[in-house]
C-alpha cells in the first residue's frame, strides 16, 4: 500500500506591517534625514547619497508591493527581482539611450519614437529576464515587467535629479531635491505600470505553449503602450498648445508668425500646469484601466499555471 503523502506545511501567517510599507517608511526617514544634513552642512559627498535614495525609494517600494500580492503559487523570488531591477533596468536604460541617440531627430513625431524605443527595449529586458522561467503565468508576468520598468524609472530618475543639480549657476540642491519629489510621486504611474502591463500580455500569451512567443496581442500591447508613454511625454507641449490656443493673446500669435514660440504669461502657466496634470492623470487612468483588465482577462490562466507551479521560496515566498 502506498503510503500517505504528506501534507504540505502550513505557510506561517505573518504580523506586523507589509515589507514594502516597511521599506518605504524607513526609505522616506532616511531621505529626508539625507536631505536635512545635506542642506545644512553643505556637503558635496552627500549628493550621490541624496540621488539614490530619492531616486530609488518610490520604485523599490512598488516592487515590493508588486512582489507581495504576487500570490503564494507563484515561481518570483527576490533573486530574480532584484535581477530584473538592476540588470533588466541597466540594459534598457542602455538601449534607449544608444537607439535615441542613433536614430531620433528633433521633429513632431520625437514623442512617439522615443515611446516605441523604450517600450521596446523594456519588453526585450523582460523577455531576457523570463527566459528560464517557468511556468508563465501572467501574474507574475506584471509582477516581473514592473520590476524592469521601474529599475529603469529608478536609474531614469537618478540621471534627472543629477541634472537638475547642475545649473548655470552652480549646484542647486532646490532643484535635486524637487525633481526627485516629483518623480517620485509620479513613478507609479509611468515605466513599472506600462512595462507590467506588457509582461503580463506577454506571459499571457507564452502561458499555454510554455515558450516565450512574439504574437499579435504583444506587438499591439508594445505599440498601445508607446502611444501612453507619448502622451505622457509630450503633455507639457501639449498642454501649452492647447493654452496658447484658448488664451493666447495678440502680441503672443505675432510672434508665433514670425517665428518665435511665446513665453506664457503667468495666468497661462496655471492653465498649462492644471492640463498637464489633467493629461497624466487620464493616461494613468486609462494604464490602470487595462492592467486591471488584464488581470482580470488572465485570472483562469493564472489559477492552470498556479496548480504546476512549486511552493515559492520560505521566507519571503510566505504572504
């Protein structure tokens, strides 16, 4: 008689705060404490200490959080996290800087090149971090794409603060300091949503083959994706289009005539920041509307692949 197959442990129910409130929490203590000390003592070897906190903090945090509604069926560790984050991240900040550099020019349609460019090389990041995994289940799809997407929002990030340090008029820690606060509240809704949408097509649909497959549904999810980032990009022109065309004035059309683009006035740059702002708050609605979808478009996928997959790693596998 064969014997009884032991039950599997039980997953020890854990108390106390989550791991990303954790990291965030004590993240945003530690920022600000850099920020404190960095303004009153002046010291310039802080700055790279400044840089990386601010410009990692958001994007850390949203991994974890990412890693911790993953499920416990699924097959991430924080080893390949942290691989997609540093080196998925690396090589496509790399990318794009070689392919922007190479191939766009200033022109009207600049936006959408850069949108493909980065989607692009984003998604073949993500593609190499998945190589080996198996199986592909759309969950962690999303999960492994907003670890890509937001290693290159952080590295992104930390290459604006860092110019936004430089000015013509010497360091300004203002400028360092308001740039990582604004990049860090938009982050959530930029590369790690856009990059887990296209991870979760692109397991979604390489679930039922058990290979990574370049199809239909993953071409039109990187070039829906492009037109989001292009929007995102473009919406301060935008927006000063949109002003200039309900609020320009007489003097600003002439000089539009002969040439020269008009500075807005100051009622004109209210207007222009409330559309912008408007614009980006659409475009993640719009992003969040289709990751939600797909979650719930790709439920019955994950739930067949989950019934394969081995028990996650201890420790930070149990949720």
């Amino acid at each position: 008689m064969a014997p009884d197959r032991q039950p599997a442990p039980a997953r020890g129910v854990r108390h106390g705060p989550r791991p990303w409130l954790v990291i965030f929490v004590v993240g945003l203590l530690l920022w600000l404490l850099t920020v404190a000390v960095t303004f009153s003592t002046r010291n310039a070897n802080l700055i790279p200490t400044l840089v990386l906190l601010g410009s990692f903090l958001v994007p850390v945090t949203f991994v974890a959080w990412a890693f911790d509604r993953a499920g416990p069926d699924g097959v991430l560790t924080p080893q390949r996290l942290m691989a997609a984050f540093l080196a998925g991240g690396t090589l496509g900040v790399l990318g794009a800087s070689v392919l922007e550099s190479s191939l766009l020019r200033p022109s009207p349609w600049m936006w959408l090149g850069v949108g493909l460019i980065e989607e692009g090389v984003k998604i073949a990041a993500l593609w190499l971090m998945a190589a080996r995994l198996r199986p592909h289940r759309p969950r962690d799809g999303m999960v492994l794409g907003a670890a890509v997407g937001f290693g290159f929002a952080a590295l992104e990030s930390s290459g604006y603060a860092l110019t936004a340090l430089l000015t013509v008029k010497g360091l300004s820690l203002t400028d360092l300091v308001q740039t990582e606060i604004l990049r860090g509240l938009l982050a959530p809704f930029g590369h790690g949503l856009w990059t887990a949408i296209a991870g979760g097509v692109l397991f979604a649909a390489s679930a039922r083959s058990g290979r990574l497959r370049l199809t239909g549904s993953v071409v039109a999810a990187w070039l829906g994706l492009s037109v989001l980032h292009a929007l995102w990009d473009a919406m301060h022109a935008v927006a000063a289009a949109l002003a200039l065309l309900f609020t320009g004035t007489d003097w600003q059309w002439h000089l539009l005539e002969t040439g020269y683009v008009p500075r807005p006035t100051s009622a004109q740059v209210g207007f222009i920041t409330g559309l912008q702002w408007g614009g980006w708050l659409v475009v993640s609605l719009v992003a969040l509307g289709w990751l939600r979808a797909l979650a719930r478009r790709t439920r019955p996928l994950d739930a067949a692949a989950g019934e394969r997959t081995a028990p996650s790693w201890p420790g930070w596998g149990e949720r």
